[in-house]
C-alpha cells in the first residue's frame, strides 16, 4: 500500500532523528549513558575517555599529514626499555597522551611501552585516582609505508599513594582494568572500548571533530575463517604452534591475514572472527608482546565481546605480573578458534 504524505513525512522525520540522535552520540555522552548515572565518578570516567578521544584525534591528524611534513617519520636514533629502535611517531604519540592529561585532575599516573617507569602528573596526584596504561602507536614498523596503526589504552584505579614510585599496585591481574580498548588509525580512524559493559564502536567523523556511535554492544563470530600470525617465525616455534599452523593450512576454509599492527589485525577478528597468534619462541618463551598495554587491554576488550585471550595455557586476565614490562604469549580471538589452538598446545592435537 502507497505511503501516504503524512506516513512518508513520519517515516523521513524518524529516520532524521534516529540519524540526528546518532550524531549526537559523542564518546562522552555513551559513557554516560553506559553507567546510567551522573555521579562524579561517572563524569571523570566519561571526561577520562574524551580525553583517550582527544589524543586520538591529535595522532590521527599527524599521521594524515605525516608524508606532507618534515622531520615526522623515521626513526629518532634512540632505543626505548624493550630494546627497541624509536619512531618519532612513538616519542610524538607518547607526549599526546601525557599532554592531554595534564590539568585534567583525573590521571596521576601514565604508564606505557615506551617509557622505563610511570610518568606522574604531579597537579594531578593524589586527587586523580586513576592510572592510564598505553602503547601509544601499536604497530610502529607500519608508521613509514603508511599502513594501518594503533594505540592500545586501559584504566586502573590507583592503589594505595605509590610515594616510592615503583606503581607495585600495577602488577597485579587484567580483571583490574575498569576500562579497556584502542584506536585503529585506518581509512577512517576509530575507537573501540570496554568498561566492563559490552564493547561499543566510534568513527571519527572530520567534519565534526567528534567520535561518533557506529556499533553497540558488538559481538564477536564464535569461529571465523581468519587466523593472523607472522609465520616467518615458524621455526622458532614449539613444535605444538607449527602443528596447529599444519593444520590449518591443510584444512579448507582458513584465510591468512597478519598486518604488523595487532590492532587492526584484532579489528579484523572482532568482526569477521578468527584468531590472533603471537606464540613465545624457544629462545623468548615469553613472547613479544607487552601484557599491561597491549595483551591484558585487548584480552579485556575480546572478553566483553565473547571472545577468549590465553596464553595457550592460562587466561591472559588471570596473569599477574612481576614486572611493568613483563611479556606474555597471545592467543585471542573467537572462543572455537581459541579452543583450536589450545587443543594443540595442551593436548598435542
Ligand atoms: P611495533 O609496535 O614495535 O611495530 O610492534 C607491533 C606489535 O607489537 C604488534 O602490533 C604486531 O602484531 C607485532 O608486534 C608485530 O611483530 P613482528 O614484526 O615480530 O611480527
């Protein structure tokens, strides 16, 4: 039956305030709306997250210009606490996060990859009860060909003063974390984020300035078709990573997808499902990657999403660590795919 021009009229002005409603859903408002409440605590966590935003946006907009600038890319000649060589990329990425925070009275404490111990923001100490943990830029081999990038973040509420400045109350679980998610700097740039009630999507919209709702509580697949490791690594692995690798090369339906970047690597798996492989190797059991800023974020973040992250013997929320530096294996994605791997490695098959 034709519309009628009031019914049509109806219909446009619906689909007009649902599209305006959207629009207006920034990260701070989601927030907001996620806690059902405008106590002070949920304000400085909905102010906190804009802030994670605001940082975004700054390393979105350098890397949008970065082949356009002098002096943006490449390496800074120095080598960071995990013995890696520095992007300026990281070094700038890095300072972002500090600046925003400053005058913010929310964070008294930053600690990331890419700095030996916490940077304290004194104004802020002890009234910011929160601590940020980061990897600024995930990915930082892509920074110079121009493919896609990260930034991992995750909350913790302060424990205890800290005055000897050793952030002990840091080594402790994943299930910690109040807040968790990253920023995939990609075709659009987006944020991701947990705290602790589903996982929600934002794309940042230029015109705007603003992040903006794109997914609610996203789910992810139980099993997909991708797994993403670097196989160049194959034969620094125990011989129960190079069977499952075996397997799934000899087994119709798997597809490799592995970017140098975990974050879009684990976008990817979020939507389409699969699973994440960063084994140890026989000489570095531990892995490469970093458990406070990279593995225990993402583990958070997949778990709300339905997801599991192992270390292929333990979850990776139930590691505590011993050091802020400390690395673990990872093994995240879809809960069958997981599964799959686990079966490998605890069981040989
Ligand atoms: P960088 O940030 O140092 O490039 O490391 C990126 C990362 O932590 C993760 O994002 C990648 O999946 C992984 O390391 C890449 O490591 P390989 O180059 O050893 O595969």
């Amino acid at each position: 039956m034709a519309k009628t021009p009031e019914s049509l009229e109806l219909s446009i002005n619906d689909a007009t305030d649902r599209s305006l409603d959207r629009d207006c859903t920034t990260l701070s408002r989601h927030v907001l709306q996620q806690l059902q409440s405008f106590s002070p605590d949920a304000q400085d966590l909905s102010a906190l997250m804009n802030r994670i935003g605001l940082a975004g946006k700054l390393i979105a907009r350098r890397l949008s210009r970065a082949g356009l600038m002098e002096g943006v890319l490449g390496f800074t000649g120095e080598v960071n606490v995990q013995g890696e060589s520095v992007k300026k990329m990281d070094v700038y990425a890095n300072d972002v996060f500090i600046s925003v925070f400053k005058q913010s009275g929310l964070v008294c404490r930053l600690a990331s990859e890419e700095m030996e111990q916490p940077y304290y923001i004194p104004e802020n100490c002890p009234i910011g009860r929160y601590t940020l943990l980061y990897d600024p830029i995930d990915g930082s081999s892509n920074t110079d060909t121009n493919l896609s990038l990260g930034s991992i973040f995750s909350i913790r509420q302060q424990e205890g003063t800290d005055s000897d400045g050793q952030a002990i109350d840091l080594l402790s679980n994943g299930h910690k974390q109040i807040a968790a998610g990253y920023i995939l700097y990609g075709p659009s740039t987006m944020l991701v984020y947990t705290i602790a009630n589903g996982v929600h999507s934002f794309t940042l919209d230029p015109s705007l300035g603003e992040f903006i709702l794109t997914e609610e509580n996203i789910k992810i697949p139980n099993h997909g078709p991708v797994y993403s490791v670097n196989e160049g690594n194959f034969w620094q692995w125990e011989e129960s990573i190079r069977e499952y690798i075996r397997y799934v090369h000899r087994t119709e339906g798997y597809t490799a997808r592995y970017s140098g970047a975990m974050v879009s690597d684990i976008h990817r798996i979020l939507v389409q499902g699969g699973v994440f492989l960063y084994p140890g190797t026989i000489q570095k059991p531990e892995g490469k990657l970093r458990l406070l800023y990279e593995t225990a974020p993402l583990a958070f973040l997949i778990e709300q999403a339905g997801g599991r992250a192992t270390t292929g013997l333990v979850n990776i929320l139930d590691v505590v660590p011993k050091k802020l530096h400390q690395r673990t294996p990872l093994i995240i994605g879809s809960k069958e795919d997981v599964a799959k791997v686990e079966s490998f490695i605890q069981n040989g098959h």
